[in-house]
C-alpha cells in the first residue's frame, strides 16, 4: 500500500536523494539541501495555519510504501502563484496585421509577457522516483494534492494551474532559452534556473525579459517547435492532469516554452466527482455491493493522508467499507469521515 502525507523534517535526507535524480531542466523541485529544508519548514507551517482565504501557504506532500523503503516520491501545491510577487508567464496571443492599401490581412502568432497567473492556485514539484514503472500510485501522488483542496477549499483559488517542463536536451539546454531568454539574460538555461531557483515571480524576470510582444515566426526553426512541448519527463504528470481536467490553456514558460495546463475547480474530478462518506468496516455490506479502485483522503486539515484502495462502490452509500489496513493506512477508524472519488 502507497500513502501519501505532508513532507515532515525527517524526510529531508530522503527528499534529498530525490532531487539528486531529477533531470536537469525539471525546475519545480527543489534540489539543494537549503531549499529543500525551506520548503518542508514552509509547508509543516502552512499546514498548521488556519488561513480563511488562500495566501502564501505552500504545501509540499510525500509518497510513501507500506514497505520500509526510501521516499517513493513528492508533489506540491501553492496556495497562490506569485504570493511573494508577481508570477510571470508568456500568453499566446494572435495579432491580426491589416493593410487596406495592399488589400493584405493576415494573424502573427505572438507571445507577451503577462502576470495572469497571480493569485492562481499552482501545482508543481511532482516527481516519482520509478517514473517509468509507475503504476496507479502516480495517480495518487498526483491527485492527493488536490483531494487536499478539496478537502479544505478555503485554502485554495477557484483556478488552479501547473507548468509543465519544456523541450531539453541532455545537456539541459533549451532551444527555447537559446532563441529568445539567453539574449536577455545572456547566460545558460540552467544557470538562470539555479539563480532564480525555478521561481516566477522573481522581479528581475520582468526588469529583464522583453516588455513587448515576441512574434514567433521571427523564432528559429527550432525553438518554434519546441513551444508548447513536454519534456519526456513531464508525459507522465502531463497525461495525469488532463485526465484529472487541466487543459492547455493560452500560456507557456517563459524560460523554455513548456505548457501551461490551467482549470478551473469545478472542471476537476477531484472536486466534481469525490463524495463525503463515513467509514465503516462491515464486511456484510462490502460483499453485496460492486468493487473498484477509489482514490480515498482524509477529511481534515491537518495531519491529512490519503490512499488508494479497492473497496465497494460508495456511490449508493453514505458510508464507505474499509479494510483494516487500508484504515491504518488512512490513519482513520470507524465512524469518521474521508472523501472519496473513483480512480
């Protein structure tokens, strides 16, 4: 059985291993140990914090094994993009070009820098450590984060959001970055991703970066087919989230062009489709009714946990039958309450 939790300070040494075998251009995780123990202290604080609207929280989460073994991965979610400035991001925009003496009108794809982000909830840091044998704990990994949303909404925006990694290469270099970011910054990709430590919202992005419009024909060759592309790494979360409901809406990275998947609350299944039930253990009720895979999360703030189980449909129930370990695993016993939603 896989459970995922907040990330405590014990994990540290074990987040750090984590990072160690991230790819390069994946810039949503932290990878030093200084931002790792910032980050799990930032969290554990979030977590204890009562906020009636969202804020600066920030809440990282940890997949772990019933089997003593190494942290099997993390994922995180902000409360707010840009809580300590502004997020930044390009938009895709479409200028249309009118000459009425040479009888010409044609469109210009473009991209503009815009801070339409801020305030959007934002998912980030998702990595498995056997991404490629990665059965339906990814799914858990991935949709634990927001079951905790909708467990507590009053910590979230109604719009969520996550950028995806963009085309590298082995080397880490983005074609991307060489064909537009570099000219400002005038250094390598992942130089500007340590400096900047993968945030967005730093405001040497907007005092360097172009203020006006990048028209993309002008891009080479190939840096215009990288915009919009995942990174291989990224296919996995990528495939997760638009089955969850994100889209790629009309955003993409401004350093390597990845997209950006956007929804609202309402448009994900974690919102639309889990259902409140009570924990029960009767396994008379269990034996009458149709099973399946649920993806099942604690019903409280604090201390939240969530897992998934094979268990009778609760669909046609105000309850929901567990087993014995999978109620050790949820940290639950009979009679409280957890959110439920089918995998």
């Amino acid at each position: 059985m896989f459970v995922v939790r907040p990330a405590a300070s014990s994990d540290i040494p074990a987040l750090e291993a984590l990072a160690s075998m991230v790819t390069p251009g994946v810039h949503t995780l932290p990878r030093t140990r200084s931002t790792i123990e910032s980050a799990v202290e930032r969290s554990n604080a979030s977590f204890a914090a009562h906020p009636d609207t969202p804020s600066t929280e920030a809440y990282l989460f940890v997949l772990e094994s019933a089997v003593d073994q190494p942290l099997a991965g993390t994922a995180a979610i902000s409360a707010t993009a840009g809580a300590s400035g502004t997020f930044f991001a390009f938009r895709n925009d479409v200028l249309s070009q009118v000459s009425r003496d040479l009888n010409i009108s044609h469109n210009v794809h473009a991209l503009s820098l815009c801070s339409d982000l801020t305030g959007h909830s934002q998912l980030s840091g998702f990595y498995l450590r056997e991404r490629r044998r990665a059965g339906a704990e990814a799914a858990l990994l991935s949709r634990a984060r927001l079951l905790f949303a909708a467990v507590a909404p009053r910590r979230f925006s109604e719009k969520f959001f996550v950028s995806m990694p963009g085309i590298t290469d082995a080397d880490g270099s983005s074609p991307f970055w060489e064909a537009l970011g570099r000219k400002f910054f005038q250094m390598d990709f992942l130089q500007a991703e340590r400096m900047i430590e993968g945030a967005r919202n730093r405001t040497l992005i907007v005092e360097l970066m172009p203020p006006y419009p990048v028209y993309v024909p002008l891009l080479p060759a190939e840096a215009q087919d990288a915009l919009g592309q995942v990174h291989g790494e990224g296919e996995l979360p990528f495939r997760l989230l638009t089955e969850e409901g994100f889209e790629h809406d009309a955003y993409v990275d401004i350093f390597d062009g990845g997209p950006i998947l956007c929804a609202r609350r309402n448009a994900l299944r974690s919102f639309s489709r889990s259902m409140p039930r009570i924990v029960t253990d009767e396994a008379g009720k269990a034996a009458r009714a149709s099973r399946g895979m649920y993806l099942i999360a604690t019903a409280r703030d604090e201390h939240f946990r969530a897992i998934l189980a094979e268990c009778a449909s609760p669909r046609l129930s105000d309850s929901i039958t567990l087993t014995q370990e999978a109620m050790r695993g949820l940290d639950v016993v009979k009679g409280d309450s957890v959110l439920c939603v089918k995998l």
